[in-house]
C-alpha cells in the first residue's frame, strides 16, 4: 500500500490488479480495480492483474514491481510505470522495464534501484525516458537472491538484503553505476 494525494494504491498477487481507495470517504464505499491500461503511442492493450510490490515518487509517477498478467502477454513479471498524478483513479500508462523480474526497488530521481531476485541484483535502471528506460548497471549481491533496495539520503549507498535465510544486509557503493561494489555486509 502506497499513499499519492488523497488516495490509496494497493497491489496483491492474488490477480486483483490495482486497487485505488479514495481516503477522503471513510466509509469504505469510494474505490476502483484497474488492470487493464491503453498504451500510449501504439493503442495496444497493456494489463495487469497481479504484483508483488509498488512505489510512488515524489512526482507522483507508481512503478508497480512483478507486474504480470493472468492472461500472459506484456508484462511479465517487470516494473510498469504509471502516472497517478494526472488522473488519480485513472492512470496513465507510461512504459515498463522487463529485462527481468522486479521483486521490489525504489526510484530517486530518474534511476530505478531494483531487486531481481532471481537473477541476485542490484538494478540501476535510468527511468528519464519511461517509453525507453535502460539499464545503467549491476552487481550481484551476497546471497544471489536481491530481495529489496533503498538509496541512501545521499545517493551515493543503496542498502539491500537478500531473501534467504542468514542472508546479510549489503551497502552497495553507487557513485559509479557502472561498476557498483558492495562495501560492506553485516549478519543479524
């Protein structure tokens, strides 16, 4: 669940795609499912009915993470980008990334930090061009299964953890993502 404006963005696996809550009506009553999006420059149909994880950035732009579809097709299993400030119950479809499966990630500025999981990376994705996003660079992490990322204040460390059992958490020095370095890691 992530919060832009009044309202509520919600994402589940269980083939619901995107609930929208408007919280300006308590009551509970005020929401839509949206799955189904028009792609902008060639009119093709682009759904989703499930996802893993979502954010929203400070411009109101939601990346919905392991996007993927009950009926096959595009997505499968990326990051889709959509625009919630123009029309907050009526997104706009911008792009997507799906090079490979996004489990989670963030996005700070125009880079995407992602998570995929099954490939053990860290992704720097630069999301400036949604219709054409491209990847900046990568780097395994400790126990080959990136589970999440966050930058730091200063975009110069992305913290990540791997979904294993005894895996560590990693700090990742970014200044250069074309050769990103884990510099440290720490066990619980």
């Amino acid at each position: 669940v992530k919060t832009w404006g009044n309202y509520a963005y919600v994402t589940t696996e269980a083939d619901a795609g995107l609930l929208i809550v408007d919280l300006t009506d308590m009551t509970g009553g005020t929401y839509w499912h949206v799955s189904s999006f028009s792609h902008p420059t060639n009119g093709s149909s682009v759904e989703f009915t499930a996802a893993h994880n979502l954010y929203i950035d400070e411009n109101g732009i939601c990346y919905i993470f392991g996007a993927s579809s009950a009926t096959g097709g595009s997505p499968s299993d990326g990051a889709i980008f959509l625009d919630v400030a123009a029309n907050a119950t009526a997104p706009h479809y911008l792009g997507e990334w799906d090079t490979h499966y996004i489990h989670d990630g963030m996005v700070r500025g125009d880079t995407l930090w992602g998570s995929a999981v099954y490939a053990g990376m860290l992704l720097a994705i630069d999301v400036s061009n949604k219709a054409n996003p491209s990847l900046l660079g990568s780097v395994s992490t400790p126990n080959n299964f990136t589970h999440n990322a966050w930058v730091s204040d200063d975009g110069s460390t992305v913290f990540t953890t791997d979904e294993v059992s005894g895996a560590y958490i990693a700090a990742v020095d970014v200044s250069d993502v074309s050769d990103m370095t884990v510099i440290d890691q720490i066990q619980s």
